[in-house]
C-alpha cells in the first residue's frame, strides 16, 4: 500500500468509563515523544454534535479552552498545551458537528461529483481528512489522537472506523491506545480486569486491537492482571502500563517512564530510540510533593457539577497551581459560592479567612449581585482580589457601585435596561445577540494590549506589550472611564486603538492586589512557566497570610464557606 505521508499515528481510546484521566493519558504520552525529541501533535476528537464547546453549558462540559486562533475546545487542548507547551488551532479539535458540516457542506457544492453521500464511508473519510490535516499543520513526526467517550458508545462507531481504515491502509503507522479502567471493589478488595477485558471485546468488534493498554487504577495494576489484559489482546506484557492514582497530574508522564513505555512505545511504533530529556519536568513533579507551607485561595465559582467545579475551572486551578508551586507554596483551594452572600451580607466575615480571592470567567445574571459584595470585600479589607473577564467586569461594577456611588451600575448582560450600563454590550456584538447568533461569535483568541507604565500589570509582566486570549461579548463603556479613573480605578492595560479596557486595578499604594482582566490569563500559564499576573497574585497573596492561617483545617473552612449546588 502507498505510504501517504511519514507521521506515525496514534490514537487514544477510553475503555469502561470516561473521566479516568484519559486526555492526561494523551497529553503525557505527548510529552513523552517530545522529550525524546520528536514533533508531536495532540488532537482532541469529541462525539457531539456541537460545532464546537462554546454553546455548552459549563457545569455540564467543562471548561471552554480558548486557543490563540480563537477556537472555543473541549479542555483537553489545555492539558495539551499544559504538558507539551504548544499551542492549539482549530486543526487540533474535531467534533461530530464538523464532520457532518463539512460533508454536507461539499455535497451542497457538488463535490462528490453526483455520487451518494453515505454515512459509511464518506464520514470516516472526513474525519480522517481531518486528522491528516492536523498532522500536516503541526508538521508532526507524531500525531496523538484522543477520542472522547468510551469503546462500545454508539457515537464513536465512525470515529473508530477511520482509525480502523488508516490502520488497515498503514498497519505499520498507526497504533491503539486502549486506556481502561481497572475497579477495586471495596467488599472484594481486589483489582477487577473483566470490564476492560469487554471493552478490549468492543475494540475487536470493530477490527481493531489495542497496541497498549494504560491500567488506570487506584494502584498499580498487579502482575496477575498484566497478564490477564495481554493474552485477552494477544500484546507482550510490556504494552500492557499501569496508570495509577498519583500525587498530581504533572507525575503521570514521570510515571509512565518508570515502566520504561516511552522507549517501548518508540520500538512499537518503529522510530529510533533517542536520549530523553524530562529532568525539569520531574524536577517540579517532585518538588510539588514536598512542599508543606499553603496558601487559602476562594475561587469564586458558579457552576458546580457533582460538589467540585474542578472541571469547569480547570485552566484557572491550574494556574493557581503553577504560580504558588514556583513560590514553594502550596494551594488550599476553597469554592465559593456567592449565591449565600446575596442571602446573608453577613457571612462576608468568613472571606478575612482567605489570602487571596479569584473571580473567573462566567455568564448570565445569576450569582452576580454576591460577586459584586465579593469585589467590594476584598476591596475594601485588602484582601489581594484577581477578575479573570467576568471578574474584571465586576470589579469596575462594584468600583462603580461603591465607589462613584453610581448606585444602579451594571452590565447590560445582567439588566438589559440598567440606566448606568458601566459594563456594555460590545459594539459588533449587539447585531448577533439580537439574531441570536452565538456560535464563535464572541470576541475570541488572542488580541494585543499596551501596558501603561509603572502599575501593578507592567511590573508583573516586565514588558509594555503583551498579548492574550479573549472570550467575551462586553466591555467597560467607554464613557465611564474618565470618572472611574478620577475615583481612582486604573485601566492599566488598554487595546493599542486605545478603545477597549483589558485590565483594571487600583494602585500597589491603595491595595496589595486588586486587578482584573478582560482576557483569560490562565489559558497561557505552564507548569514550567506561570503566568506573571498569577505569580503576582499569589505573591500579594502570600504575603497577606491571614492570622488565622494553619488554625483551621481545609475541611473545616470548606464546611463555613462552600454550599454546594
Ligand atoms: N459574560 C461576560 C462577557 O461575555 C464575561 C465573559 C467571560 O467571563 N469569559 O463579556
């Protein structure tokens, strides 16, 4: 068979349950390749039909990634980003939605050529164009895809088939990656292979066998289930990894290197060996375990899922993460949920608690009037105060508010009639809400902003320029700014056309930390390289440290501040 190009493929795929740590999986074994110098590519396959994740519901989805070229991703694309330090496009994320958007779009334009338009093959087909595609941008030696979902979902039959297609066409170019759930029952006490064994089953329904399988599990997996997952696949008991539970996300790659499957991985797929290279990495991967000084960070949520909203804050939590790790500190994340605040001003007390505040991204009403008396705490009692987007707009309400004394300030998201719309529907957005136009139509990806010199943002970055990514449909009113700014507010960022605001704050001389941004700073923080503004956040942060700091457990502060919905 004719070889089309000379990238190696590898496609990974979930077994038994979803939320096991798979797109960790796929971005470790990315940064493992690329350790060894080879150029690898990440690609994120989800099932739906959704063009993209920007119309879903976060508490249900998860956090919307934004990449520089402004496409709205599953959150994959940031663990990608996070592990292998490149950045994601369009090209790197295919749905559903697309593929068939696509077809449909040719057959409208009489590309097929008067043919039938079938499900089978022509589907496949696309999503194998596609994947193709992403090799070609990323010039990949490598190109790693992960599908969403689990084997045996009725929805990943075409995205299975197409990896079934290549395989059949290049067996020597493309591989499986079976990632799979092992359960310890806890009456049995004992690790349980047969649910993987039935999605090893699913996989040969479709004529594919695994090339590996990574055990995820609460442990390693035993010798006896190595043994058991190989002769079920037929594979060396080399290919079959254990994934255990480990301390962070960051171990998995380290971890993966100790049963030695980046070398075999490279024999599998037939590249040469090469030296790796992963010292810094395991470096903080270590680090982070023995660090034993912690700072209490509220994070503002409002959609929570299951108790945590871990999944909707991700890119925040991790930057969180990255920035008080470089400090030798460690995060005490505590959720807060402003919904209380609204119904007991009181309970405000409980912030004094916490060394720093972070109020991220959201939309809609619901929640907004307790962020606004958060913004106003934290201003007022010093509390060092960070407005990721939705927290910027908040801060310059609540500045407006208490401030100005512009009692009735607001967002013309939250009150489409407020007479003081300090926060205003942006220009080019009003045509699109009006005919509901929602899809990849917000301000998105990344945009340049000059920083003013001598405030709290220029310090932090220590440049005039910089560049970040956006995801929004409002804006500070320009007609505000001259009076906010006389109050004292600082609009320390500001687009080089001077007309939008990307950053307010008020000076270090009236507050440790009190900053907000229009932009999402969090998409662009690394492991190996936090975000200046986190760093600067969690230093103001650290050195607040509140007095009551190790008087009071994690739980017990969790118990006075959170309510769950
Ligand atoms: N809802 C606000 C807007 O659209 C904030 C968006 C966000 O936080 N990403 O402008």
């Amino acid at each position: 068979m004719q070889k089309k190009d000379n990238c190696k493929y590898i496609f990974v795929v979930g077994g038994v349950m979803s939320s096991v740590g798979k797109g960790i999986a796929a971005a470790s074994i990315g940064k493992i390749l690329q350790s060894r110098g080879y150029r690898v590519a990440n690609l994120k396959a989800d099932m739906y039909v959704n063009i993209d994740a920007g119309t879903i519901r976060p508490a249900e989805h998860g956090e919307v990634f934004v990449g520089d070229d402004g496409v709205e991703a599953d959150q994959d694309l940031g663990n990608y980003e996070r592990f292998t330090n490149q950045t994601s496009t369009k090209e790197d994320y295919i749905t559903t939605g697309q593929i068939y958007a696509e077809v449909i779009r040719r057959e409208r334009n009489l590309e097929y050529g008067g043919e039938d338009v079938e499900v089978y093959p022509d589907i496949p087909k696309e999503i194998i164009r596609r994947i193709t595609a992403c090799h070609e941008k990323n010039k990949s030696d490598i190109t790693i895809i992960e599908y969403g979902g689990t084997v045996g979902e009725y929805q990943l039959l075409p995205f299975l088939e197409a990896a079934r297609m290549m395989k059949s066409k290049n067996p020597g170019d493309v591989f499986i990656v079976l990632t799979s759930y092992l359960p310890t029952p806890s009456l049995l006490g004992e690790q349980k292979s047969k649910p993987t064994q039935r999605a090893i089953n699913d996989l040969h329904s479709m004529g594919l066998n695994p090339d590996f399988v990574l055990c995820r599990a609460d442990h390693p997996a035993t010798p006896d289930i190595k043994r058991t997952i190989s002769n079920v696949c037929s594979l060396p008991i080399e290919r079959i990894i254990s994934a255990p539970d480990v301390y962070s996300i960051y171990d998995v790659p380290v971890n993966f290197e100790k049963e030695n499957f980046g070398e075999i991985l490279l024999k599998t797929i037939g590249l040469p060996p090469r030296q790796k290279d992963l010292a810094d990495w395991t470096a903080l991967a270590n680090k982070i375990k023995k660090i034993n000084k912690e700072v209490k960070i509220g994070i503002v949520g409002k959609y929570f899922n299951f108790k945590s909203c871990k999944d909707t804050y991700i890119s925040v939590i991790e930057s969180v993460n990255h920035a008080t790790w470089n400090l030798g500190y460690k995060p005490n994340i505590i959720w807060l949920d402003t919904e209380r605040y609204e119904a007991d001003k009181g309970k405000l007390k409980e912030l004094e608690e916490l060394d720093g505040i972070i109020l991220p991204g959201g939309f809609g009403k619901r929640g907004t009037e307790g962020m606004i008396l958060v913004a106003d705490y934290a201003r007022q009692h010093k509390i060092p105060y960070f407005g990721l987007c939705l927290g910027m707009q908040i801060l310059t309400i609540s500045f407006a508010r208490n401030v100005l004394n512009i009692k009735k300030a607001n967002s013309t998201e939250f009150d489409s009639s407020t007479p003081d719309p300090v926060i205003a529907t942006m220009a080019d957005q009003v045509e699109k809400i009006k005919n509901k136009n929602y899809g990849a139509t917000m301000r998105l990806g990344s945009y340049p902003c000059t920083l003013k010199n001598g405030t709290v943002a220029a310090s932090a970055y220590g440049k005039k320029e910089i560049t970040e990514r956006h995801r929004h449909r409002y804006e500070v009113n320009n007609s505000y700014v001259e009076r906010l700014e006389k109050a004292g507010l600082v609009f320390s960022g500001i687009s080089p056309n001077g007309e939008l605001m990307e950053i307010a704050e008020l000076p270090k001389r009236m507050h440790p930390f009190y900053l907000g941004t229009q932009f999402h700073p969090e998409f662009k923080s690394r492991p190996l390289a936090p975000h200046p503004l986190f760093t600067a956040f969690i230093k103001a942060s650290i050195s607040k440290k509140s007095p009551t700091q190790g008087s009071i457990s994690k739980k017990e502060l969790s118990k006075k501040l959170v309510k769950v919905v």
